[in-house]
C-alpha cells in the first residue's frame, strides 16, 4: 500500500504536468483523488512509474471581438428585416430574448417595436411600451416614439388620442417636430370634416379653423412647410366656402416649391369655379388627364351655383366621354347631391328623380340629408308609397338615419296610418344613442294624432314637457291640435292666445288655421265664424278658407259656403289683392265644386269645372284630355268631378274623368286619396261589371300608388259580396286584416260590416240607394273617425278592437273553405 506522502507526490505531479489552459482537468483528477482511494494491488509499482502522455486539448475557437454598439445595431437591423417580411413569430422571439438575454434593447429598438405594433393594431402594447420607457429611462422615449403613435392616430382621424399624447410628451419635457404638428393637423381636419355624424354647415367650423391656424401657425414658426398640412386648410377653407382665402394658401403652396397633391389641385379647381373665375378653373382642368376628379369638381362648383347651363354642358361632356375613362372617373356622390339638390331648389323634381334613378347603378349610397330631401319632396307630392321605398333605399344601404331624417320618416309613416310603425322608428332612433329634439316629438305627436291615438299622443306631450327641452312654434301648432282631438277647444283657444306672452312666439296663420280645424272637428261652426272675424291680426290664408269650407259643406250648410264663395271671388277684384285668389287657387274651386255636386247642382258644378278649372288664362299652360288649356286643375279637382259624374250614376264620364286624374297624376306627381276609388268601385259594382271594379283597384293601388283606408276596403268588400265574387273579396280582405295585426292601418266598423256580408249564404243584388250610400263615404272622407252627427242619420263609424280583427281573420279564412261562384 501506498503511503499518504507519495500519494500527495503523484497528485502534485499530475498537476504541474497538465497546461494551464486546461486546469478543469487537473482540477478533475484532484477531485476525483480526493473521492478514490487506490488499492495496494491497483497501485503501480514506483520503480516502474512513468506519467500517462497527456493530450493536447482542443481550445474552442472565441468570436471576433465587437463593440456594444455594433452587436445590438444588428441584432436592430435582423430584427427590423423580420417585421419588413412580416415574420412576426420569430421577430417577436428575437425580441424576447433581447429583453431576457440581450443585447440590452436600446431607443432604435423600442422605436421598431413600437412601429410594428402600430402596424398591426396592438396599440395599447405600444403605449405600455412607451410608458415603460417613460418610467425605466433605460432608453429614454423620444420625440420620434411619440410620433409613431400619433402618426398612426393620424391616419385614423383620432385628435383626442394626439392632443393627449402631445400634452404628455411636452410634459415630458420634448418639443414635437413638425411632422408631429402636421400629423396632428391632417388628424384633427379630417376628422372634423368626415367623421362627425353629418356634414357641418360654414357657421360650424369656425372653431374648427381657429384651431387648425393655430397648429399650422407652429408649423410655420419652425418653417416646416409640409403639402399636407396646406392639403387639409384649403380643403376645409373649400368646406366653409372661403374661396378666396383657399386659393391664395394654394399659391402660396405653390411659391413654397412644394408639389400639390391632385386632391389638392381639384379642391384649388372647384374655389375657383365656385368664386367665378371660370376661365381659370377651365384652363386648370385641360391641363389635366381627360375627365378626372377635376371636372367632377368643377361640376359641383356649377352645381352648387345653380348654373344650370353649366352643369347640363359639363355633365354631358361628361357622359359622352370614352368609357374606358368615365368607369374609372364616376360622378362623386357628393356632386351627384349636389346636381339633385339643385333641381329640387329649382323646382323641378322630374330633373331630380330622373337623375337620382340614373346614378343608383353607380353611386354606392348617398347622404342621409340627400334621402331627406327626396322623401321630404315625395311627402310633399303625396306620393307616400315612394317616400316610403325611397327609406327603404336607405336603410338596404346601410345610412342610418340623423334626427332630422328620422323625424321625416316618423311623419311618413304617419300620414301612412301606420303609426306603429311610426313609434317604432322613434324608439330604434333612442335606443342609437340619440336624444330626441323637439323636432322628433312633433313628429311623433302628428303621427299619433292622424291615427287617431290621442291617449298615447297625449302621454308623448307630457314626456316632452319632462325632458327639459324647449317648444318651438310647431309644438304649440301641434299642442292646438291635440287640445282639438281631445275635445277641448276652448282650451286650444287659450294656448293660441298665450302663445306670444308665455313663450314669445308669434301668432301665425298656420296656428290660425290649426285653430279653426280644432273648432270644426268638434263641430262648433259658430266658433269658427266667430274666430275667423274677429280679427286676430292674421291675414287668412287660402288653407283658412279650405278648413272654413270643408266644415260648411260636410254639414251640410250650402247657403254659408255659398257666401263665403261670394266673398272670395269679389275679393280679387274689388282690392287686387294677389296673395291668392278664387280663379288660381284649385283648392278653392275643388271645394266649390264639391259643394255644388252635393247640394245636387251638378250642371252648375259641370260647369265650373269647364270655365273656372279649365279657363284659358294663357298661352304656354298645359293641355287637359278635353283640349282645352288647363291652368289650375289638379288631381283633386278631377276626383271632385269624379264624384259629380258618380253621382249621377254617370258611368262612362266617371271613367272619362279618371283617365283625366291619372294623367295628372303622372305629369303633376300629386297621388290623391282613396275617396275617387272607393267612389269607381262602387259604380262599376252597381252596373255588374266586377271584373273591372277589380281591375280598376288594382290598377290604381299598385300602378298609381293610391293608399286605401278602411273605407276603401269596405267598398271593394261589398262589391265582391253583393256580386258574388267571394274569391276577389277573400285575397283583398286578408290583406287589410294582416295590415292592421301589424299596426299598419286602423279598421273601422264599416269594413266589420262588409266582411259579415261575405259570410251571408245569399246576398240580395240589390245595392242601397245611392244617397244611403253616399252619405257615409262624404262623412268618412276627412272628418275624425268617431264624430258623426245623430242628424246624419247614419252609424257612427269608429275603430274596432284586435279582438274584432282577430275574429274577422277566422271568419274570412273559413270563407276560402265554402263553395262560393265567383262571377
């Protein structure tokens, strides 16, 4: 065995034989020495010793050494290379194991991570990044971090999120660089401009351009001269219709040796059209590719001049372009508006829907004032059918409605006498978010009043009183009106008096006149006199004389209307007063020769409508189907004639005089009511040809787009029933029943009535007289519902319950079971 004193020599000498490069060895075999204890047989003799040849270790090759500098530069620069080429799963490894292992990130990495973030719409990681710069100081954040952040809140449109970040960033002790400030200007015009729920008129983007000068007046300090930043100022001093301010900014963009961008150029062409420098706006515009934006500006400019000739000349040059060129340059919709807007203005609303049904194809949706404006002209045309598919249009585009276009909507549908409908679309405006204004309660009291809901009209008022906000003249107006239909018009009386001393309102004839329909709906004839000469201070109107006459003859009171009539047509020329007179006004004669038809006069009425309606004033007038040169008749003056006709059970004249209102229905675009089709039907159903009674309503509900009520269906229903044409009736029935069930339409008694004559096995020919028959159509053609007087001698006809309609519904589906001959 060994003694401890060699076993020390041996591992002493093991030691020094061994490089001093590779002392992990050594350090090994003295670590293992110290764990193993040699045996005597083991243990080498000492005389035959010699040391083991050591090998010679292989030394690992070392990297080249580098700076700090130049390894975190390229790691930068690999890392920047894998966002370009949108490795993001290994740009986001690299960028991990730089913050765990390293090298250290520095300001170029954090300003790549930030912008690749931005990119990619994480930017609530790329704030926390910033923040935590903010914070550590290790690197410090710098005015280039701050401005990928707000360049990309610029090309967003979000200014709120930029003027936060530029207030964070002063306080951080940075100065922002003038691209910051022209971002931030870009940013906060845009969004100004085309962000906001409806374009904003001149007066409103006051305090738009004192801040955007103020922005653009750092720029200038720092003479930073960017052309966006001169982009966004003259296209909002375009907006605010500063044109002279806007082309004197584009020549100073132009003496800046900066090069305008083509939005820039067209929005310079459209400022000088619009100031009336036609001949440089021209000259600008030929200089340029053949029908570019520019002529769709210089288009606009015209059209908002309302230079007619101008935008007929540039429209049709427009047109007859190469097609290869106009599919790349369509008419913007923002021109296409203004050339309707101009037509409207002008009058004539053929031009406008003519060229509104040309751009459908093309124009991917339009304003929702633009679809306003339509549906308030086809309101005003009485053409609700279309008024209503034009709202249709809208929604199929997804434009949602602004409170103006959805207290217009609310009025449509209830002249429609849908006025569930009505409440449905004022709660959908709510439940977006808005408030309603005064203007959209007065919607919705006019709808609930025309149909009648005077309960829930009411309860709407005293929500409006609630909501803090202010009436204006159309709520009193509507308030008179709601006092009328509640049957207090004494009340209404008070409320018109106190108008101008509560609120400050004045008195005007439209008040006037809701006044004296409140007096007339309750059948007070004696108050209406009284108030209209009692000399209010308000000059009555010709709609004051309308409500008068109305009133008169529905009651059957010829002799005053007979004075009246007297009155007017000596008032022209005893004064020559030309506000309005009995010889122009079609509303008057209309109600004369109601008056006339009547009271049994029919030669006399006959011949007021050849010498009053028909009366040669002038040359260039339009031509009537008779031949003459037709001044002021109108759709109603021959539906007042079609009830003369009718009358007299005068078959082939009442159908000469409907082919007369359906011609005027087309060249005057005015639809009237359903009165003249109740009236058609009802003659063709007395002389046993049904089939054309059929025809004739079908013809005029679908292709002239008449809306008929209750008492319409009521009509139609007894005429099938009385002539054995149980198959028309049944189709006809199910539909004003399923209108009503929707909320559509309101059913009266009378159509109660007629579907019981349905279910009857036999049903006798015989029709009632014609005055029995008659009499209710007058009395239901436009006094309220539910006031009929016991001196008519006819049924009170008023709204039936759902429970009623529901009963209906079964009864007229059991019909389509029996046998019935259908004629």
């Amino acid at each position: 065995m060994l003694s401890s004193s060699l076993c020390c020599r041996l591992s002493r000498v093991a030691s020094t034989s061994l490089p001093r490069s590779c002392g992990f060895q050594a350090s090994l075999v003295s670590r293992g020495n110290r764990r193993r204890r040699f045996s005597t047989a083991e243990a080498p003799p000492l005389e035959n010793f010699e040391p083991a040849a050591v090998p010679t270790p292989i030394i690992p090759r070392r990297p080249r050494p580098t700076t700090p500098a130049a390894g975190i530069n390229a790691t930068n620069d690999r890392l920047q290379s894998l966002f370009e080429t949108n490795k993001m799963s290994e740009a986001e490894y690299l960028w991990t194991q730089m913050q765990q292992v390293g090298p250290r990130p520095d300001a170029r990495t954090f300003g790549i991570v930030i912008k690749f973030y931005c990119r990619t719409g994480r930017v609530p990681i790329a704030e926390r990044l910033l923040q935590k710069m903010k914070r550590e100081r290790d690197p410090a954040p710098t005015s280039v971090h701050y401005g990928l952040l707000i360049t990309h809140w610029a090309l967003i449109g979000n200014f709120r999120e930029i003027e936060l970040l530029i207030n964070d960033m002063m306080e951080y002790g940075l100065k922002p660089t003038p691209h910051i400030w022209s971002s931030s200007l870009v940013a906060y015009v845009r969004s100004e401009l085309s962000l906001s729920e409806r374009p904003k008129t001149p007066e409103e983007l006051v305090p738009v351009l004192e801040k955007a000068k103020e922005i653009f007046h750092q720029l200038l300090k720092q003479k930073a001269l960017y052309a966006n930043a001169y982009e966004v100022m003259i296209e909002l001093l375009s907006k605010m219709e500063r044109y002279a301010e806007a082309i004197q900014l584009f020549r100073d963009l132009t003496h800046a040796g900066l090069k305008p961008s083509k939005h820039t150029i067209n929005n310079y062409i459209y400022c000088l059209g619009s100031s009336g420098d036609w001949k440089a706006a021209m000259a600008m515009a030929e200089n340029l590719p053949s029908y570019s934006r520019a002529h769709d500006k210089l288009i606009l400019a015209a059209a908002q001049l309302g230079d007619h000739r101008r935008v007929e000349h540039l429209v049709s040059a427009f047109a007859s372009a190469d097609v290869a060129e106009t599919s790349r340059y369509r008419l913007s919709f923002e021109t296409t508006e203004a050339i309707i807007r101009m037509h409207l203005k002008a009058g004539d609303f053929d031009k406008a829907e003519q060229f509104y049904q040309s751009t459908l194809p093309y124009v991917s949706k339009f304003s929702a004032d633009m679809y306003n404006m339509l549906i308030q002209e086809y309101m005003k045309y009485n053409d609700l059918l279309r008024a209503e598919d034009t709202f249709e249009e809208m929604k199929a585009h997804s434009v949602l409605p602004t409170l103006e276009s959805a207290a217009t909507v609310i009025r449509l549908y209830g002249r429609l006498g849908r006025t569930a409908k009505a409440q449905r679309i004022f709660a959908e405006t709510v439940a977006r978010g808005f408030k309603p204004d005064t203007n959209c309660y007065n919607a919705l009291l006019e709808a609930l009043l025309f149909g009648e809901k005077v309960p829930e009209a009411r309860a709407t008022y005293e929500e409006l009183k609630s909501s803090g906000l202010e009436p204006n003249p159309e709520t009193i107006r509507v308030l008179i009106r709601l006092l009328g239909r509640e049957g207090d018009p004494d009340t209404a009386h008070q409320v018109f008096e106190d108008m101008q001393l509560k609120h400050g309102f004045e008195k005007t004839v439209q008040h006037f006149n809701e006044l004296l329909a409140a007096y007339a709906y309750n059948d007070r004839p004696d108050a209406v006199e009284s108030v209209l000469f009692s000399g209010q201070g308000i000059a009555a109107d010709e709609a004051t004389y309308v409500t008068l006459l109305d009133m008169l003859i529905k009651r059957d009171q010829y002799d005053r209307a007979a004075r009246i009539f007297e009155f007017l047509r000596s008032r022209h020329t005893d004064n020559g007063d030309e506000s309005f007179s009995f010889e122009k006004s079609p509303a008057l004669i209309n109600m004369f020769i109601r008056m006339l038809t009547r009271c049994g006069d029919f030669v006399m009425a006959e011949y007021s409508f050849n010498n009053d309606a028909l009366k040669p004033l002038t040359a260039t007038s339009a031509v009537s189907s008779s031949g003459m040169t037709n001044v002021v008749a109108d759709v109603d003056t021959y539906a007042a004639m079609i009830e003369c006709y009718a009358s007299q059970n005068r078959l082939d004249e009442t159908l000469a005089m409907l082919e007369s209102m359906k011609n005027a229905i087309k060249t005057r675009r005015r639809v009237p009511d359903c009165y003249s089709l109740a009236l058609v039907v009802d003659l063709l159903g007395r002389s046993g040809r049904i089939a054309d009674a059929v025809a004739v309503w079908n013809d005029l509900t679908l292709n002239y787009r008449i809306i008929p009520d209750s008492m319409a269906y009521a009509v139609i229903l007894e005429t099938c029933a009385r002539n054995g044409a149980i198959a028309h009736a049944v189709p006809l029935a199910e539909c004003a029943i399923n209108a009503a069930s929707s909320g559509d339409m309101i059913l009266m008694t009378d159509f109660a009535e007629a579907c019981k004559l349905l279910a009857q096995p036999r049903i006798s020919a015989k029709f009632q007289h014609r005055d029995e028959m008659m009499k209710p159509l007058r009395l239901r053609n436009s006094r309220g519902p539910s006031h009929v007087d016991s001196s008519d001698e006819v049924e009170a006809v008023v709204p039936i319950s759902s429970q009623v309609v529901e009963g209906l519904r079964q009864l007229v589906q059991s019909l389509k079971k029996l046998p019935r001959k259908n004629s």
